[in-house]
C-alpha cells in the first residue's frame, strides 16, 4: 500500500509542478496520470529482483532497467495525448539532462 501512496504523491506533485510552469489544467492533469503510472512496468521484473535488499549485480540491474520499456509496451493501448506522455514518462523517467541514465542519448 505505501507504494501506492508514493506514486499518488508523485502524481500530485507532477501536477502542481506543471500548474506552477504555465501549463494548462488539461495537460497538468495528464503530467499526474503519467506521473502516477511512471512504475507500471515493475509488475513484469521478478519479485526476488525487485524486493532485494541491497545492492542489484549487473545481471539483476540490467533486467530492472527494462522496467521502462515493460511499462511502456503494457499500457501502449492508451490512445491520445494522455496515451503518448504515458509512454513517454514510462520510457524516460530514469533519464538526466545530460544524456545519462538506463538508456542515454544514442551518439
């Protein structure tokens, strides 16, 4: 149940911060939903990865990192704008401004 909580709390946050940097209602809201489900794909990484105390080897990090993509590829059905920020913020949301992080900037 605490995870739960968590992502409703990133969802809200998500929300305010769009609100706060002009966006509209509208879009804010859609930041939120995607926000919210930003972890969807976790429900496909083995459960002896995903609750392991400690640090994950190479082997079991490179399978957590796909948690992205899984998540995005699961809720590819959502149509529209709120559908494509969904994808978008499965995809993305480990990346840095610099280009690094689990898929980085192609060279």
């Amino acid at each position: 149940m605490a995870r739960l909580n968590e992502n409703k709390a990133v969802g809200m946050l998500s929300e305010l911060l769009a609100l706060k940097w002009g966006y509209s209602p509208m879009k804010a809201r859609n930041i939120r939903y995607a926000a919210v489900l930003h972890d969807a794909g976790k429900r496909e990484i083995p459960a002896d990865i995903l609750n392991k105390p400690g640090k994950l080897n190479d082997h079991e990090m490179e399978i957590m990192k796909t948690h992205t993509k899984l998540g995005a590829k699961l809720l590819s059905g959502l149509k529209g704008e709120l559908g494509d920020m969904v994808k978008m913020v499965c995809t993305f949301h480990h990346e840095k401004l610099d280009g690094s992080g689990y898929w980085g900037v192609p060279s």
